[in-house]
C-alpha cells in the first residue's frame, strides 16, 4: 500500500466517524442561549482553564462558585469497577466513561459549554446505586492492586489544575464604597492637568484612575507615582460582581477578551471585573447594580462575545 | 512543519468538520514517531523506521478514531489541547501495547506449556456451563466468580518458587514449568471451580509482578542496554546474600531498575525524568516502591538487600 493510498484509507474512516453536531457552532444551536442551559445534575458539560480542557457530568446542584462533578472520557482505558460505560445521546453510540471516584467541587467558572445530558440512572448509580440497564460496569475491581490508569492519573492531574484555576479576585464587602479610596489622594487641578497630558487621556478617565476605580496599566501607574506621588489603592469588585463572574454565560465573553488582549483568562477575569466595576460606579449612585445587567453593557460596549 | 503547527491546523480541522481530517492524521504520525522512541519493550528487532511507525499509527486510528474523534471534536478548543490530548491518547495506545507485550507471553505461557500440556488440567465441555474454562481433574467446573485475592494467595503460596532472571532485555521472568504447574494447580483448587484463560493470567501476572510491567514504556533505548549489563557478571553474587540481592534485582524490569535511585526524590524530579505528568509520576514510584517491598526478603537481612538493590541501580 502506498502512503498516498493509506490516507486516503485513513481519511475515509474519520469521514465516517465525524460528529458534527458536537462542534461548537452546532452545540450553540442545541443549547441555545446560556440562560437556557442546563446547570444541573446529569449535564454533560465541557470545562476548560488555559491548557486543560475535559467533559465533566455535574452530580449536584451548583452553589454561587462552585459546582460538583465527576469526569467522563471517550478514553476507556484502564476503566474498572468504579467507572461505568454509557452511551452519550449526542455521540451517535459512541460511548463514554464516567469516572465517579473522582468526585470533586469545580469553580463554577470552569465550566465552558453544555455537550449532552445524560439519565437520571446514572447520576443514581454515581452515588452507589446500580449501574443502568443499558450501562455497562468498566471492568472487574481488581483487588490486591491499585489500578494504574494513566487515563486516571491525567485526569486527576486535570481535576487538580481545574480546582485550583480561578483567581481568587479580591473579595469586598457588599457596597463598599469607593469615597473610602477616593479621599486617600487628592490631586491639584495642575496635577490633573499633568495627568491628562501625559496619558493622552480627559478628565474622567484620569478620575477613575485617582479614584482607584480601575487597576492602572503600567504606564498609568508610573504616571501617577510621577506626578501624584502615589498609586491609588484600588477598591477590588464587590463580592456580587465576583460571584456574578463565575457563572457560565460569562465564559464565552471572558475567553473573547483573553483571546483580544492576549490574556490568560485569569488576567482577562480580572480585566472585565474591573472595568465593569469601574463602568458601574460612574453610573450608580447609591443603587445596588444589577451586576449581570453591568457586565452585558460593559461587554457589549467592548464589542465582545456573548454566548 | 513542527507538532505545535501541526495540532493548530488539526485544532481548526476539528472545530470546523466536526471530524479529523489530514492535519489530524500528521499530527497523529508525527506524535507516534516521537513516542514509540520511549517504548522500548515495542521496538522491532530492526529498529523503528518509518513504514514500522507508520503501521503502528494506522493500527491506532483504525482501532480508536471513533472515540478520538468525540474527544476531539468536543474539548479540542486550542492547539495547546489538542496536542496535548493527541499526544495521551498516542501514549495510551502504546501503553496498552507494551502491557499486552509481557501478559501476551504469559497466557501464551499458559495456554501452551501449562493447560493443554498437562493432563490434570481439563477444559470444560462444549455444553456444560462454563465452557471452554479450565478447571483441575477431580475438583469442580462450575465457573467462578469470586474475588482474585484468594486465589493470588493460593498462588503465593506454592513452596519453593523461584523467580527467573529477566532473559535477555525484552523477555520477563515468571518461574520454572514444574513451579508454575504447581502454581495453576494451587490456583484451580482455591477457586475450587472453572476459570476464564484471562483470570488465570490476571492471577499469575499478580504472583509475578516483575513480570508484566508497563515501566518500560518511560526510559530510552541507552538507558536499557546500560542497566540491563549491571551486575551481569559480577562473582559475588553466588555468595551468600548476594543471592537475595539478586534475585530482587534480577526481577526488577531494566525500567524499574532506572526508577530505584529516584525512590527518595521530590516528585517533581520523577516527572522530569520520566516526561509525566504529577499524577503518573507519583503512581509510577509508588508502584516500584509497593514491587520492592514484596520482592525483598522477609528476614533481618531485608534492610541490607534494599540498600545493596539501590546501590545496584544507582550505578547505571
């Protein structure tokens, strides 16, 4: 057989084994918009952090950060008596492996896209009941030896990192309010002035900086150690905000920013948390915001994805 | 074009059709070439070339595109992923090869030298329950389908077994025919009922763990002919507790041999060694350290064997 024949005898078997309808783009179109998405028990959902990306099916109900779910692979391998095989409705028969030894509590904000749902037999069997009737067990539980997956092992790697992705972005007391940054420096009008030339920057912008409202970029900070003497403390986002910011629908958006600014979507969390915050406490007076509402005009105004 | 390039022309690939296509074929090439040159107990007698490598990748893909495909269709959002991804599921095939390597010799082992050569070893009729099992003449057929551990103690338990050093670098030792005759038998009469070839195997594996071991997978060609000639021909080993020290030594596989001297480290130097992540790092030496711990002696000279087998490989 030549190598011409042999790819293109190859090429034929990934024709036949394409999945089309889990692109993306055709995921969008199931699931709809991400208020319709179903964040609970059964749901078989992509999580992702930088580098790391595996499907995981939620086994509980999520509280504000955090949501607990147990791996699945398309990759059996070294599957036991502690992993059970199923078909996933999407896959058209291809089946997956739930791991359910490695239960574990998620950030919220890990989690990317929903990809399929599975029965409740199986969310059933993830807490010791029996295995479903068109389930099948992974393999015998081997006694006297610990089972040395590497699929496992990956995946424990995965879960470790996953649990440990999202920054602990500073926590503030409800409505904190930012007059307690703003009395720290308090400017000349000719400093202001200095200011807005050196930035290239009007009066608000420089404003919000004084006031601590936004993280300063680097430049920004050395212009204020210049001419003020002083970086301004910045008030971190309320906790509303943060909790807010881990709910899933704020993936797509925080990816969309990471991938414009070249970010680590760490940094990207952070960027639009703070620019949020900083938009609301421009435009709120002594309202609560609604924190959801802030962030869509924030994105929307940054022309960054939504769903 | 470089494997970094190569998953990003695969991550586009699979974002857009929803299937892998031909970057994600190079891809898959590409990565076989790199990692069947860390699977030693794989290597064709000739060497890996080409046409090798590249049937080893078409076996891969013709066993698990489907699956690869779901994964990758489904997770693969970047190209750090998906050559990452790639990557475990090329390693994991190899894996699952270099494991059937050494239980591929011993069911053969079994199945021909043991089960069909002796005749208190019978099979259970076309027929009855059970069928095509073994079982041992004069005890019961009906199936069994109780726990290993029993039947792995029945095993351990035969008196006077000898392990057998590793022959030659790729062929791992099990135990003389009248011990492993003696071992089957002991094994049929704690089941006191029929078993499937592969239970038997499992059982037999677990009585030699030397003897199927997927460390292999994990040092370079140099490092297995260097540890192989270790203590090869070395005289004071007749002597005495030399005897202990090489019979542990000789049951450890050349890739075992290579993990002793890092027993003591940090985990992080054991994944630089072995280009793992934590998790496989961690299981990998805690495999070795659980192997060493049944294979030394349970005697007061136990202490001075494990320095000598540590010293031993740490001369490598």
């Amino acid at each position: 057989m030549t190598a011409s024949d042999r790819l293109q005898e190859l090429l034929g078997l990934a024709h036949e084994a394409s999945q089309p309808q889990m692109t993306g783009s055709a995921l969008r179109e199931r699931f709809g918009l991400p208020d319709h998405w179903p964040l609970r028990p059964g749901a078989v959902w992509r999580a992702r952090w930088d580098d790391v990306a595996l499907l995981v099916l939620l086994v509980g109900t999520p509280t504000a950060t955090t949501i607990t779910a147990m791996p699945v692979t398309f990759d059996d391998s070294g599957a036991d008596g502690d992993t059970l095989l199923v078909t996933a409705p999407a896959c058209r028969g291809v089946r997956l492996t739930v791991w359910r030894t490695l239960r574990r509590d998620l950030p919220l904000a890990v989690l990317d896209r929903p990809v399929d749902e599975l029965a409740p037999a199986v969310i059933a069997w993830t807490t010791g009941g029996p295995a479903p009737h068109d389930a099948q067990i992974g393999g015998p539980t081997l006694p006297s030896v610990a089972p040395r997956s590497p699929v496992r092992a990956d995946l424990r790697d995965d879960l470790d990192a996953l649990m440990a992705a999202v920054p602990a972005l500073k926590l503030a007391p409800p409505r904190l309010a930012t007059s307690a940054t703003r009395e720290r420096v308090s400017p000349s009008d000719e400093q202001l002035a200095r200011l807005m030339d050196r930035l290239g920057v009007g009066l608000p912008v420089v404003l919000d900086l004084i006031d601590g409202k936004r993280q300063p970029t680097q430049d920004e900070a050395a212009a204020l150690l210049d001419i003020v003497g002083v970086t301004p403390e910045v008030a971190p986002p309320p906790a509303e905000l943060v909790i807010e910011m881990y709910h899933p629908r704020w993936k797509v958006t925080v990816l969309d920013l990471a991938h414009r600014r070249d970010l680590k979507e760490a940094a990207a969390r952070v960027a639009m948390a703070n620019g949020a915050f900083a938009l609301a406490a421009r435009q709120t007076g002594e309202q609560t915001p609604d924190w959801r509402e802030r962030l869509a005009r924030w994105a929307d105004a940054e022309g960054l994805m939504r769903s | 074009m470089s494997v970094d390039d190569l998953a990003a022309r695969a991550c586009e690939e699979v974002q857009a059709l929803g299937r892998l296509d031909e970057a994600c074929v190079e891809l898959l090439f590409a990565l076989m070439w790199e990692e069947t040159r860390r699977f030693t107990v794989l290597r064709p007698a000739s060497g890996w070339d080409r046409d090798a490598v590249e049937d080893l990748a078409s076996e891969f893909f013709v066993q698990r595109v489907d699956k690869l495909t779901a994964e990758m269709v489904t997770i693969g959002v970047t190209a750090q992923v998906v050559g990452k991804v790639a990557r475990r599921w090329v390693r994991n095939f190899l894996i699952d090869r270099a494991r059937g390597t050494p239980l591929g010799r011993i069911r053969r082992k079994l199945e021909e030298d043991m089960l069909g050569q002796y005749p208190e070893f019978l099979q259970v009729p076309v027929g009855e329950e059970g069928a095509g099992r073994w079982y041992l003449a004069g005890q019961p057929s009906y199936p069994y389908g109780g726990d290993f551990t029993p039947l792995i103690d029945a095993a351990y338990a035969v008196p006077g077994v000898k392990a057998i050093r590793w022959s030659g670098p790729r062929h791992p030792p099990l135990t003389s025919d009248a011990s492993l005759r003696a071992i089957v038998a002991a094994v049929f009469i704690a089941a006191r009922g029929s078993l499937e070839v592969a239970q038997l195997v499992h059982v037999v594996a677990q009585r030699f763990p030397a003897a199927a071991e997927p460390e292999d997978t994990t040092i370079g060609d140099d490092t297995f002919e260097r540890v192989t000639q270790v203590g090869k021909d070395d005289p004071g080993f007749a002597l005495g507790i030399g005897e202990s020290i090489r019979e542990v030594y000789d049951q450890l596989s050349p890739s075992q041999r290579a993990l002793v001297p890092y027993l003591e480290c940090e985990n992080k130097i054991v994944m630089e060694v072995l280009h793992v992540g934590r998790s496989r790092a961690y299981e990998a030496l805690k495999h070795v350290r659980d192997l060493l711990d049944r294979l030394l002696p349970d005697d007061d000279t136990r202490d001075v064997v494990c320095a000598a087998v540590v010293a031993m490989c740490g001369e490598m």
